[in-house]
C-alpha cells in the first residue's frame, strides 16, 4: 500500500519545470508535437488487446482483477469486457456517448470523456486530437520542458500543480501523463509490437487519487476488421433494459 501510495503521490506532484523562464532553448510548438506523436500511431486503425485488469480502492484497501478483451476503432471506437461473462463489466464509448453496464445494469448512459486516453494511441487526425484535448481544458497553446521520471518531456499545458497537461516524451514523442479534471493516466512500458509501431503495456488510471486501475497487456493486435454492431449503443443498451 505504502509503494502504491507513494506511486500516486510522484504523480500528483508531476511537474516541475527544469529550466528557468530565460534562457530557454527553442521549444517546438504543440501542433507539431501532437502531430508527430499522432504520426507514432498512424498504423493503428484499429486493436484487439487482452489485458490484465486490477482495480484498488485505495480508502478501503480492497483488489480485485481479472482478464477483459478490449476493442478499439479509430477514431472514437472503444468496447471492453469479461470474456465469457456478459454484462458482468461492459463498457462501450462510441463518440461522443459512454454506456457503462456492471452485473447486468445500466450504471452510465451519457457523455463522456473518459476515453481520450485511448485515442491517443490510435491513428487519428492531429487538429481534431488538439481540439478534444482543449475541451478537456489543457491549454495547447502552452509548452514548456519538465522532466518525468528521469526523462526529458514536453508539458503540453498549465505548468501549476494539479493543472490539465498533457507529457509527452521528448525523444521518443510517446504520451507518458495525461491529466485533467480528476484523471490522471499514466502509459508506460512501450513496446514494439510490430514493426516501427509501439504501445504501451501498462497504462494506470488514477480518480481523485483513491481508485485506481492498472491496465497490463498481454496480447496485442493491430488492424483486424471489427464488428462495428458491437459498438452500437443504442441497440446494446436496449438488450439489457429488455432484461430488466
């Protein structure tokens, strides 16, 4: 719990700039840094991932995990669940609605968000990704250099503590934080899982700092035709308020 914590806490308190307010190098701008990571996964129309998933209530000190198949189609595609458990956690974003169904009920039906953390890593349109990150209030219009974990990243955004922002890693233009509101994702372990196309095997979601889900990969593939009626919210959620 202890490493957890302290986990949560390097997080919260991301990022001090490193360099002082003069004598800056030259920085590139957040176009062109949002368009050359947009180009990092310009390959990925589509994936099927098996992940591990463990979720930690940090306040009550309770773990559970299990196996889920994750669905994604650029650009505003997203569908996971148990394997061979309907309905037990089904979560379905097909731009702009979420439908979230745990144990069999509807527990969200609206608008969302919550998923820009997996569009990030899918090909996508560089001015569109732009205009969804401001929605979500980070300033694109500012960038600064800070350092994460011992590398050197752009902050796309405020520089104050707690401040929507967007890391991305200097280098190899891969996102490392995204934050806003009361989310926080962490992406790390990349991998190349097929030639010159990487992605992260660990992703950690962070609410309000109490609950947090860790996301581990454990079989990736790219660019596989989809099914695009299992993404179809209305007909989904009709099938379970017909179970009710």
């Amino acid at each position: 719990m202890a490493k957890r914590s302290n986990f949560l806490i390097a997080l919260s308190l991301i990022i001090i700039p490193i360099l002082p307010s003069t004598g800056l190098p030259y920085v590139l701008p957040s176009s062109q840094i949002i368009a050359i990571m947009t180009n990092k996964f310009a390959n990925i129309k589509t994936l099927r991932i098996i992940q591990h998933t463990k979720i930690k209530d940090l306040n009550q000190e309770k773990e559970k995990a299990f196996g889920e198949i994750v669905s994604l189609g650029s650009p505003y595609l997203y569908r996971s669940e148990i394997p061979g458990q309907p309905g037990k956690r089904l979560i379905i974003h097909n731009s702009p609605k979420t439908l979230r169904i745990i144990n069999g009920r509807i527990t969200y039906d609206g608008e969302s968000y919550d998923f820009i953390y997996r569009f990030l890593l899918l090909a996508h349109d560089p001015e569109r990704l732009s205009e969804m990150l401001k929605e979500v209030g980070i300033s694109i219009d500012k960038v600064f250099l800070t350092r994460f974990e011992g590398k050197i990243a752009y902050l796309i955004g405020e520089k104050e503590e707690g401040s929507a922002r967007l890391l991305v890693d200097k280098e190899q233009f891969f996102p490392i934080i995204l934050k806003y509101g009361d989310y926080l994702f962490h992406f790390s372990d990349y991998f190349e899982f097929m030639e010159h196309t990487w992605y992260p095997f660990q992703i950690v979601y962070s609410y309000k700092g109490d609950i947090t889900e860790e996301y581990t990969v454990k079989d990736i593939k790219a660019n596989l035709p989809i099914d695009v009626s299992l993404f179809d919210i209305p007909q989904i959620r009709a099938k379970f308020e017909k179970s009710k």
